[in-house]
C-alpha cells in the first residue's frame, strides 16, 4: 500500500496507509457498525461498578477504558498497514492473522486462544444476565433455580445455531436491537424519576470508595463494556473510505463513553448502595418492570447465536482438521461441501458447546463479578498487551522515543491491571 509514512517506514498513528479502501460500507453504515460491535450487556453492570469505585473513580475507570481501547484499536490498524506496505501479498484480514504475523505460530495460537476465551466469557455473561432476571420476574415461584432458567433457554440456542448463515439471522439481530434499547430507555427513566423524586441524597453517594479494589474493579467492568476489540481489522477494512476511520472511531467512542457515564452514573445515583450487580434487578415489581427484563432476555436470546457464532467457527475449524472427520466420506460432486454425516456432527459439536457454556453460567456466582474478571483478564490482554506489543515488534525501530514510552506504558499497566484486577475478583471487593 501507498502512505505518507511509507518513506520513514512508520505510519502515522491517526492516518490510514490508504485513504481508499475496497470496502463498500459508508460512513454512518461502519458507525452504526463499531456501536453493535462495542456496546453489549456490560452497560447494565455499570451502576454497581460506580456503588463499588464510588461515582468520581468509576467514571475515572470508564474513560480511562474509553480512551486506552480507542488508542490500541489504532495501533492494530497501524501493524496491519505495516504489514501491508512490506508485503503485497500478505492477507492480514483478523486479530489472529496479525498475531501469527508478528510472533510466530505461538502468538497466533495465544490470539486466536484469547478471543475465544473473550467470546466465551461474553456467552457466558449473556447466559447469567438471562438466569437473574428470569429468576426475578418469576421469584414468587421458588420451583425453578438460577440454573434452571439457564437450562430452559438453551433448547432455543442450539435450535438457532444450526442456522449456518448470519445474514440468516439478520431480523433476530434487528428484533434484539429494538428490545435493548427500549429496555434500557425504560431503565433511564425509572432512574430519572427516582432522583427528581427526592429518594436521595447525593450526599450519601460516594464520590471514591474507600476500598481500594473499587477503582480496578470498576475498570474492569468498564474494560468488559467495551467489547468487540477483535472486530477491529474487519471494521476498518469494511469502509469505502479508510482514511476517515479513526476520526469516526473516535466519534463512536465519544458517544459510547458518555451513553456509559450517564447510564453508571443515574443508576447508582438512583439506588445507591442498594444497587444490584445488573440495575434492572432494582426495578420495582410491576408490569412494565417485568415487561423490560422480559424485552432485555428476549434481545439476549436472539443476539446470543451471534455471539457464539465465531465460538463455532474457531472450534469447527479445528475439528474439520482431525483426521477421523477428515476420513468422513465426501460429497462425490462437491468436495468442498460437507456431507450429511459430517452436519450431524457439526450440529452435535454446537450442542455440545452451548451446553458447556450453559453449565459454566450456572457456576458463576454474580454477574457484576464474573464481567469485571472477564474485563480484567482477557479483555486486557487482548484490548492492551498484545497491541502495544505488536506495535513494539513491528514499528518499534521507526519510534520515537514517547511512542515507544507510551507502548511500554501501555503494556506494563495492561499487565499489572491484569494481574491485579483478577486477584480483586476472584478474592471480593
């Protein structure tokens, strides 16, 4: 590829190597893109990370997270187009093709093994958030368990994930969407009402917790919130033009961080510190309370295929490898399609997984929790440490001394962070 930084053998950091890219999306087509990409059921854990840090730290932690993903998102694109400017040739298309560029087989297995920790971690939430709210709409029964209602939902899972094409799932996506954001309106109002009401005292709302796990804690969850660092390289490859993509990034963010401010913010303003680890577990018990965490699980429901959905394409890749599936007899006309033999046993291995998931769910004591454990381990490592590190490994010759400053600071702090807000999780805050 062509650029400006192709002489110096460096790109610069908030310019694409290549103003035009053979994408086809638009401007407002690759924003409303990144928003579906980023913003997941981490926003409703937001509140009870603000009760935690206290509302001053936590939305310290939230624009730290805000700023530090945004930052790290450009220097993958950065390595990729640096890639691309060496070697014509190269296909550099995901996070895992980058990861084998820079460091061997070893750094595109530990890639490829972080994001589908990520994705799994993320079912994972999405099945606990699912099991709470249904255990609280029907809490008046006490037949049924946590785990049951996860359990009762996965019949529904396997049956849509044997749905092979995503564009398949296209209305269940727009269905999904909908309901999310009427759910969360209706929470924003509830919290509104609540404060105009006078039920509080914002002298009673901590501005810094006294525990000092709160601030990691809190970042954490905010890390967790801003999910999708691996759509990165196929976010910024989609667009007509990619030469505007980093100042549309940074729009996204912009609007995503201060959505996620207000939304900590007004929810733990509203129930202090009576606020539950997922906010719409505060709503009072009536209909329409009942009817947003109905709409909230049905979006979960039918956003959850999407979710596993490059679970199955990592795990069936793999298996469609092995030498027993390999041996399966082939379509004698199409040696490329799989034969009815080897769908059984694609369906079976989907089934299988959406169970294993269903049974981590139902171990994970809270959701607030397991988000922020999530948020501070792989979600870290995969949104920090390995963009600084393969901006290091590529670039770092043609760095000046901040750039290379501001890496190691970045990798260093991913790191303890990492390190430190797992201990913080696992022990309590």
């Amino acid at each position: 590829m062509e650029g400006e930084g192709e002489k110096s053998g460096a790109v610069p950091l908030l310019q694409s190597s290549s103003s035009e890219g053979t994408g086809t999306a638009s401007a407002a087509q690759t924003l409303g893109n990144i928003i579906v990409s980023i913003v997941g059921t981490g926003i409703l854990g937001l509140p009870f990370a603000f009760r935690v840090a206290g509302w001053f730290a936590g939305s310290l932690g939230v624009i730290i997270a805000g700023i530090s993903t945004y930052y790290c998102m450009l220097l993958l694109v950065q390595c990729r187009d640096k890639l691309a400017s060496e070697e014509e040739s190269a296909q550099t298309k995901t996070y895992g093709d980058l990861g084998y560029k820079c460091m061997g087989k070893a750094g595109g297995f530990l890639t490829e093994f972080l994001i589908l920790t990520s994705q799994c971690g993320g079912s994972v939430a999405y099945l606990v958030f699912i099991g709470q709210n249904l255990l609280s709409i029907f809490k008046t029964h006490n037949s049924l368990t946590f785990s049951s209602y996860i359990f009762l939902v996965i019949p529904i899972q396997i049956v849509l994930s044997w749905i092979n094409s995503l564009s398949s799932l296209s209305p269940f996506s727009i269905f999904a969407d909908i309901c999310n954001v009427l759910a969360m309106a209706l929470v924003v109002k509830e919290d509104v009402e609540k404060i105009l009401g006078g039920e509080f005292s914002f002298g009673d709302r901590k501005a810094i917790s006294s525990n000092i796990g709160g601030l990691p804690f809190a970042g954490g969850m905010a890390v967790f919130c801003f999910e999708g660092f691996g759509m990165t390289l196929a976010l910024e490859a989609s667009m007509r033009k990619r030469g505007s993509f980093s100042k549309l990034l940074a729009q996204a963010f912009t609007v995503i961080t201060l959505v996620y401010l207000m939304f900590g913010f007004f929810g733990y303003m509203a129930y202090g510190d009576q606020t539950m680890d997922i906010v719409t577990l505060n709503l009072p018990h009536n209909w329409w309370s009942i009817a947003v965490k109905i709409g909230l699980c049905l979006g979960l429901v039918f956003t959850f295929p999407i979710m596993v959905h490059p679970i199955h394409e990592i795990v069936e890749g793999k298996l469609k490898k092995t030498p027993w599936f390999q041996k399966l007899p082939s379509n004698a006309y199409d040696h490329s399609s799989a034969t009815r033999l080897g769908m059984i046993v694609i369906y079976i291995s989907r089934a299988v997984l959406l169970v294993v998931l269903a049974i981590l769910a139902s171990c994970v004591p809270g959701f607030g929790v397991f988000a922020s454990l999530v948020g501070s381990t792989v979600c870290a490592l995969i949104s920090f440490v390995l963009p600084a590190s393969f901006h290091l490994k590529l670039l770092g010759s043609s760095l000046n001394f901040w750039q290379k400053a501001l890496d190691f600071c970045i990798l260093f702090c991913g790191l303890m962070f990492a390190a430190y807000g797992t201990y913080n999780s696992i022990v309590g805050v």
